[in-house]
C-alpha cells in the first residue's frame, strides 16, 4: 500500500519543474520549456486518470466510462484550444490548432486501439477483443460524426454550426450511456488505494487530485503549446509534425497506459470502450471547440478557416474513423485489423505525402468492411432506442 501512495508521491513531484518556470522562479531556453512543461502535463493526466477511475464508484457505469475518457483527454483539450486562442494574434497557428487535433484523433486509433489488441494476444493468446452490444450505440455515433466531417474539408472551414451539430452528437450519445447499467468498477494501482478509503476522504482525496492537476493542466498548456512550436523553429523541426504528433502523445499517454494495464489484466471490454468512447469526444467536442475558443479569442462568432494541407488532413482523420468504426462493427476488433490500422497509420505518420491516397484507401476498405458486416448495422442502430 505504501508503495502505491509513492506512485501518487512521484507524479506530484514531476509537476514541480514546470510550476516553477511557468511562475518564472527560473529562466531557461524553448527546449527546457516544452520538455518540463510536457513532464507536468504528463504527471497531471495520470492524476486525473486516477481521479476518473475512482468516479466510477459514484455514477453509472456508463457514464462513468464516458466521464473517465472525457477527463482522460482533457489535457488534449486545453492544449488544443491554446493554440486555437494564440490563432487569434498570429494566425499560423491555426495550422497548428488542426494539427493537433487530427494528430490526437489518428493517434487514438492508429496506435492506442492496436496496442490493445496485441497486449492482449501477447498475454493471452487470444486473437480478438470483443464489445459489449451496448457499444453498439457508440459505433453509430462514431459514424454519424465521421460522415458530418467530411463536410469540413468541402467548405474549408470550421463553423460554429459545426460546434452546434457536434455538441448535439455528443450529448445524445452521453445522455444515453448515463442510462446503462452499472457495474462495479476494476481499479488498478493508485486508483484502487483511493477506491478503497472510506466515502468521505475517498471523496475529498479525489476532488484534490483533480483540482490539483486540472490547475497544472490549466496554467502550463498553454506556454507549452507555445515552447513546442518555438522549439522546432530553433532545432529546425517541422513544428507542424511535433504539434500533431509530440504534443497529443504527451497529453494521452497516461489513458494509453490505463487501457494497457486494463488489457494486461483481462480487462480488454473496459479498455477498448474506453478508447472508442474517447474517439467519440475528440471527434465531436474538441472538434466543435476549435471555431469556439477561436471565436471568443478575436471578440466575434467566426469559422476557423482550413487551407488545403488541413483540409486533407482532416479528410483523412475522418476517413481513418471510419474504417475504424466499419472493423467495430461486429462488436470486435481482430489481430488482423489491429495491424491493418496500424499499418496505414505507420505509413501517412512516416510519409505525410501519402495522407490523400491512404484516406481513400480507408475509404475504399471501410466499403469492403462494411459490405461485408452489413448484418450488424441493425442491431447497432437498434442501440440508438434503447
């Protein structure tokens, strides 16, 4: 038990050389900046992961899946719209505001739901990870989300009509998993010490936790998203490639590292819904966010504008999920079509020049998929009634 509260010890202590630069107690150079305020970023997601996990014990299952994939990428949301807010005085980094968004969105897919399908067939030996029918519900949301994307790229924009239709998936999609059954949560590690105290001072060690990191998350994401952007300029790093891809694995690393223990541990329904509904978040609120935080940040409703480099880009993170959804539609997610998403993801994420081609090839195997599991699509739309 000991052991464990050091865990909670350490990470706390991994906060502190980005709390005292960002409160300027000392001067140091763009790389110390986006390395040390990556570190504190990192240490407070695991924290709040934790904080989520423990949550579980006080809402419905359902929900409390969707809250802990919600609170588990929230550090992506902060920094996300830090770049947004910054596009408002310089307007590059609405690149980078886009960037990090399909980065986050590819990422979760491409490495995340592969990963637990081969920690699984590496523990177990099995060659599959099976879902529950009630995700079912999840599957058709996804797929409503991915089509509506596809508009993005066509008119160059992100609207605030966007925000509204997005905002409204998501809460159908919330409101109807508040409604699940529920059932006793499987914590691990530090979460399950905090899960095993007493209601009251469960309660309040969980609400300092997550005010505690959401305060770190809040006061270095956004000189982070800076620093990240700075230091590429002086290294001669593309800093398109480290805002979509350094900066979102740094913000989701520590619910990569929950699913992976959840799957270690047999637990592979809870870890691969967790990350199917934290799809679902990122591709609707932090996508409808964008135009939002853009909007308040130059004083006026406006869309946030893509050129042509985001406009592929977006096109294929919305080609990407839905290949995914298609795989999913059977309610599982094979060895075969782990590797084949992560496959493709290798390929855009290493030849950025392929993106277009590899979007229709997910396209183009997502009708393949799709023709071939048409059976399930009833049973998933029967989801959406209940």
């Amino acid at each position: 038990m000991r052991r464990q509260w050091w865990w909670v010890v350490a990470v706390v202590a991994l906060t502190v050389p980005g709390l005292i630069m960002r409160l300027g107690l000392v001067e140091a150079g763009h790389v110390s900046h986006a390395v040390f305020y990556g570190i504190a970023i990192v240490a407070a997601a695991f924290m709040l992961s934790w904080a989520a996990e423990v949550a579980q014990l006080d809402v419905s299952q359902g929900l409390a899946l969707a809250l802990l994939a919600l609170i588990a990428v929230l550090p992506e949301y902060v920094v996300d719209a830090s770049f947004a807010w910054l596009a408002a005085d310089k307007p590059e980094y609405v690149h980078y505001a886009v960037a990090n968004m399909t980065g986050a969105n590819r990422l979760l897919i491409g490495i995340a739901w592969p990963l637990v399908v081969f920690v699984v067939w590496f523990r177990f030996r099995r060659t599959r990870v099976e879902l529950e029918p009630e995700h079912g519900l999840e599957l058709v949301v996804l797929a409503a989300a991915s089509l509506y994307a596809f508009t993005m790229p066509l008119k160059g924009s992100i609207s605030l009509i966007d925000f509204v239709v997005l905002l409204a998936m998501f809460v159908f999609y919330i409101v109807r998993v508040a409604r699940m059954p529920s059932e006793e949560p499987h914590l691990v590690g530090p979460a399950r010490l905090v899960g095993e105290l007493v209601p009251w001072m469960r309660r309040t060690v969980m609400g300092a936790m997550a005010l505690f990191s959401g305060a770190v998350i809040l006061l270095v994401a956004h000189p982070f998203a800076e620093a990240l952007v700075e230091t590429g300029t002086s290294l001669g790093i593309d800093e398109f490639m480290l805002v979509q891809w350094v900066a979102p694995l740094a913000s989701e690393a520590p619910e990569f590292v929950v699913v992976i223990l959840f799957a270690w541990r047999g637990m592979s329904t809870p870890a691969l819904g967790t990350l199917v509904s934290s799809k679902i978040n990122q591709w609707t609120l932090l996508v409808g966010m964008l135009p939002v935080v853009y909007s308040v940040a130059l004083g006026g409703p406006t869309s946030l504008p893509l050129d042509t480099r985001q406009q592929h880009e977006v096109f294929l993170t919305a080609a990407q999920s839905m290949f995914a959804m298609a795989l999913l539609l059977n309610l599982s997610l094979s060895t075969k079509g782990a590797a084949m998403i992560f496959v493709l993801f290798m390929v855009q994420a290493v030849f950025p020049e392929t993106r277009m081609v590899v979007g229709f090839v997910y396209l183009f195997l997502a009708v393949v998929v799709l023709v071939r599991t048409r059976h399930h699509l009833g049973p998933a739309f029967r989801q959406i009634r209940g």
